[in-house]
C-alpha cells in the first residue's frame, strides 16, 4: 500500500494487512481513544475502548478482551502507538473469529459487500463472466474500443481499470447518467493525478448507485488489487441486471400478488428477493414442488432451470433435459436451451452444479430481462393506480439509503421505510456518525423475534436522537417500528445533517471546536464565490437562481480552478441545459472527493436538504486540503474566518432560511 499507507505504517507485514481505507478508518478511531485519555494511550485502557470497533467489540466481552490482553503482554502499562494497536487490534479479530465460529451462513458475495479483504482469492469464472459482460455492453464505447475485447484468461482487466476508464463507462451502463462523461479524464496517457481523479470520480459515483466501497480506496485500483477490483465490478454488474426488479419499470409484476397489501410488500423487498419470487412462481406453473430459496444450492442440480426455461420458452425445450440423470449433463442442456432463447449464458455447466450464486443469480437476472413471462394486460396493474406517487420521499429515501449503505454498517438495506423498523441499522449509522454513542449493552441485533426488543432498539435511537439536539417533539420508538415515513426521512435528515456539521466542526483548525451551523456553510460559499471574481450569490439554500447551476460551478472553480472547463457549461437558461450543468456539477464535485447522494433534479428543483449537502461536502473537501494546495490567493483568513468567527445562532438557522418542517419531527 505504497504512498498513503507507508505514512502511517513503516512495517511492511501490517501494510499488507490491510487496505488504505482500513487504515484510514483504525487511525481516526486510534486518535480518538488518545484524545479521549488526554493523549495518551496504555494496554490497559484497550479492552473498554475497543468496544466501539464492531467486529471486536460485537463478538468478544470487555473481560474476553482484557483476559486476552493479559495473557498476551507482559506489561499492561506499556504505550500503545498506531502499529502496536494494529497487532492488538489482528489479534483480537483472530479471537473473535475463532469465538465466533463457521455459524454465518454461507451467502453470496453478491448480495452483501463483496470487497472484503478476509479472502484475497478470486473466482476465474466470474472474471471471465464480467469481462464477457464488459465486451458486449462497452463494445462500442468510443475511447475503450480500441482497448475491447479484454481477453478473460490473462489479466487485461485488472490492467486497463487501473486509469479509472473502464468503471467510469461500467457505471453509466448500469445506470445511465450518472457520471458526466465531459468529467472522466480520457487522454491517452494519465498523469498520477489524473488517474487519481477518474478513481475518486468511480467510487463517489459507485457509492451513490447503492454499491459498498467501504474497503477499497483509488490506491487499490493503481496496485491492480483483483480481488477489491472484482468485487467492485460484481456489484456494478449486478445492479445492472436487477434494475428492471420493480414495478416502476415492470408493473407486470404486480402479477405475482393477490392484493394492493402484497403490492406494498412487494415494493420493499430487495430485487433479489423479488427475482426469487418471479422464479417461484413461473416454477409454480410447471408443476414444480420445490421452493427455491437461494442462487445456489436450490439450483445446483438444473432442475428448477430445465423447468423454468420450459415455462418461458416451450418452443426450445429439449425432453431430454429432465430425463437425465447426470446435473452436469442436465445443466449443460439447460445452457443450450438458454442459447436457443438468445439469453447470454453468465455461467457454465460447472458453476450451476458447483453453485456459484453471483453467476447464478446473474444468469437468471438476464433470463428475466429477456423473457419474464409475465403478463402484459393484467387487471391487476389497477392497484398501482391506487398507490400514492410522492416522487419526493422516493428521492430522499434513495439518498438516505446509499448514504447509509456507505458508511459500512453490518447490514445492506433495501429499502429504508422496512430495514429500519428493528432499529439496529439505525443504531448502527448513529455508532459511525458518532462513535461510542450507542449503548451496546441494551441493544439487541436482528434477527429480533419478540416485538418489544424492537421498540427498545427504536427508544434508544429517539432518545440518542435527543441527545443529538434533534427536534423529536412527542416521539416515541414504536413510531419507528410502525414504519412512519415522514417521521423516518425527518429523523435521517436530522443525522444526515448533523453527520455533516461535525465533520466540518471536527476540522478545529478552522473552528477551533465551535458549532457550525448553516448559516456558515452559507456565508462561506458565498465568501469563496466572491472572492475568486465570481459573478453569483446564493441568497439561501432554497435560492430558485441556483436551479441553473451556475453559483456551483464558479464555487467549484473558486476551491479548484481547473475543475471546470467552462467552454462546456451552458447558460443554464432552458431545461435541457439546466440538466446538463446540473450531471457536470455532481460529477466534478465526486471528482474532487466529495461523497454525494443528489441528483440533477435536486439541484434544478432546488431541493433545500440536497443543495445544503452538496455546499457543506465541498467546503469539506475544501477545507481539508493543505494550504500550498489551495488556489493562490486563498488563504486561512479567506477559508477559515467564517468558522472562525461563528455566531451564536441556535440550529434553527433562520439565516439559511430552513423551515422548521425540514429539521423537525412534529
């Protein structure tokens, strides 16, 4: 971990332990437990702090961990600097592990976060699925075909990620618009600095497509890490393939429930979940008796395909598929029947019988895009009628989610009206945003049988929220268990904000430990713009002149002037335009290192929460950078009085104009 990781580690086994994101994420918690004890830091005083690292703390008590420690050290007294409490830190885990036994169930990597660095191995058979994938969906691409076709035995792939390209482009086909291309660094030849930038770019924009980057940083991209860069690329793929697993872009599917009540529930199941449920009930239709649960040992033997393809597609069926006794030779069938359907296999014969679950589930996502099987005049179409269309909580809960997923909690979530409702993902987001907040000892973590143990969960999250100064007038736990979105999205805005006043109140140097407050965040963009010879002000975050997107880019020139090129920004006067100053604008600002959830709509609406996020992440990103490279004529005077001199105003802010329904819970 060459560059970053050498700064903080100088002992070459401890750097190939960990990723620079892990390091990264140990040092801030290593210096928070000194701070905490006056700067300094014993053996002894590790088996309590420790409680806040989850892997640790979660599976070993505080006695298991002293126990440990006793055993292990001579003197309990000794100082502990940053490598020693790594090797405490690879000790305790080793322990934990051990503890915890092989109980977790064996689940695909596709469905959690597949870029863990506990197993550095990579599977040939996906590489050379996705390379495939690569080859037929960027074939035409103008920068990479001279590049494709990648070539799935060697390691093209891994080669020609390393300028940041190729996930850029993966990332818009999955979902399309989401990076400004005009943003991506396309030369022939990158600069170290450049390629920096088109990493940085790939995994702010992967974050706020739902993918988890929490282990791998741009480093890891340059080093050509396979198994990082893999897993990375599995997660793009697989939200390609999912994307047509709801009912906003295939209401047909309203066909595998009875009634409006299984239409809600059908919503807020992950499009996994929902691809099983389609596979079950085309099963249904053959005659097929077993339940299919998984993308793995429930499929294995090729019969739940030979008769799903056969439902779909009775025109290519071969009665010597299930006739066979031999899986392999089945499955082999059922590729050839997939190939006569025009279906792109994903897979081969082996990794159906050896169960490979990321193929699998790939292979039958794509079984579904090409052919579903549903019907396309069904009556029962008319409930979605009846469900309310509020495209606002739809875009904040979506926000809320990818942010949530990106900081690296134990558990994905879906859909956070449902994933929520137990309180352990929420108590979880509070540990991240405020580490050692959570009381652990009264919490209990899912699955949760007895109803009363969520209500607890959710009382501790209102009353830390309490804690927190959040408004929660007449609010109680149960309001949470009962899924009250408005409730839901006020409280998550309430951390998302706090979440961003202390990263900026952290930087003390510019605070000196002073509450930041939104009209500071207002004061010094404006400031900033100013100051750099811009011709814009924001009068607020709801200012109906900021929908042309012209104010963020001169702030974005104002903190990095070679950010923008303004030869392809436009006057931002038609809706078009707007639209395209808007995906350049949250394109360069991920580019700069800014981690986002908006979308164009947010900034052409002026949506008040979102246009707040995107102003405090830049001055962030700003403000954390060292003064030699700033701009010339940026100073601390320019960058810090606003903090420096922060008012008294309470959180209310009536300076930036923010409604009490934005910040509130009534």
């Amino acid at each position: 971990m060459a560059g970053y990781v050498g700064v903080l580690v100088s002992d070459p086994w401890l750097q190939n332990q960990f990723t620079q994101v892990e390091l990264r994420s140990l040092k801030t918690h290593f210096m928070t437990m000194r701070r905490e004890n006056s700067g300094g830091l014993k053996l002894a005083d590790l088996p309590g702090k420790m409680s806040r690292l989850k892997h640790v703390g979660e599976n070993l008590s505080e006695q298991e961990r002293a126990s440990f420690l006793q055993d292990s050290y001579q003197n309990l007294e000794d100082e502990v600097d940053f490598e020693l409490f790594l090797r405490v830190y690879l000790k305790l885990q080793g322990l934990a592990t051990k503890r915890r036994g092989s109980g977790a169930k064996n689940t695909s990597a596709f469905l959690k976060s597949p870029t863990s660095t506990l197993l550095h191995t990579i599977s040939e058979s996906e590489k050379a699925s996705y390379v495939a994938h690569i080859n037929n969906y960027l074939a035409e691409d103008e920068f990479l075909k001279k590049y494709l076709p990648l070539e799935p035995s060697a390691n093209d792939l891994f080669e020609i990620a390393k300028d940041g390209v190729l996930i850029c482009k993966l990332i818009n086909v999955a979902v399309p618009g989401t990076i400004d291309e005009r943003a991506i660094n396309t030369k022939s030849e990158l600069n170290p600095w450049e390629r920096n930038e088109n990493h940085t770019l790939c995994l702010n924009s992967a974050k706020a497509i739902g993918c988890t980057v929490v282990n791998i940083g741009t480093q890891d991209f340059i080093e050509g890490r396979r198994h990082l860069v893999l897993g990375l690329i599995s997660q793009i793929i697989k939200i390609q393939l999912l994307a047509d697993l709801n009912l906003k872009k295939t209401p047909q599917l309203v066909e595998l429930v009875n009634d409006s009540k299984d239409v809600e529930e059908l919503m807020s199941l992950a499009p996994e979940k929902i691809l099983l449920r389609w596979m079950n009930f085309q099963l249904k239709k053959a005659g097929y008796t077993k339940t299919v649960t998984n993308f793995s040992s429930d499929v294995k033997d090729a019969e739940a395909y030979a008769h799903l393809l056969n439902v779909l597609a009775p025109e290519h069926s071969n009665p010597s598929t299930l006739k066979v006794k031999d899986p392999l030779e089945r499955a082999k069938l059922v590729l050839e029947h997939a190939d006569r359907m025009g279906c792109k296999r994903y897979l081969t014969a082996k990794d159906i019988v050896e169960g490979s679950p990321n193929l699998n589930l790939a292979f039958v996502a794509h079984i579904f895009q090409h052919r579903n099987g549903l019907s396309t005049q069904t009556k029962q179409i008319s409930f979605l009628e009846t469900l309310p269309d509020d495209t606002q909580i739809s875009r904040e809960e979506r926000s809320f989610r990818f942010w949530i997923n990106s900081l690296g909690n134990s558990s994905y979530i879906d859909n956070i009206f449902e994933d929520v409702r137990n309180g352990w993902v929420l108590l979880e987001t509070l540990d991240k945003v405020s580490p050692g907040i959570v009381n652990w000892k009264i919490a209990t973590k899912p699955p949760i049988k007895m109803p009363f143990r969520k209500v607890e969960n959710c009382n501790q999250v209102v009353k830390i929220g309490k804690q927190l100064k959040f408004s929660l007038v007449n609010i109680a736990g149960n309001d949470i268990v009962q899924g009250n979105k408005k409730l839901i999205l006020a409280y998550l805005w309430q951390l998302m904000r706090f979440n961003m006043l202390q990263l900026l109140k952290n930087l003390r140097f510019h605070s000196h430990g002073k509450e930041i407050v939104d009209a500071d965040i207002l004061e010094w963009a404006n400031t900033k713009v100013r100051n750099s010879g811009g011709q814009t002000r924001m009068a607020s975050f709801k200012d109906k002149s900021l929908s042309d997107g012209i104010f963020f880019l001169e702030l974005l020139s104002a903190v990095l002037p070679r950010s923008v090129n303004w030869s392809l920004v436009t006057k931002g006067q038609s809706e078009e335009e707007k639209r395209m100053n808007s995906t350049y604008i949250i394109s360069i600002a991920r580019k700069l290192g800014c981690s986002i959830f908006l979308l164009p709509e947010d900034i052409i609406e002026v949506n008040q929460k979102m246009i707040l996020t995107l102003t405090a992440s830049i001055m962030y990103w700003n403000l954390k950078q060292p003064m030699e490279e700033r701009p010339c004529g940026s100073s601390d005077s320019e960058s810090g009085s606003i903090l420096d001199t922060t008012s008294n105003s309470t959180t209310d802010d009536t300076a930036s104009e923010s409604s009490t329904d934005d910040n509130s819970i009534n």
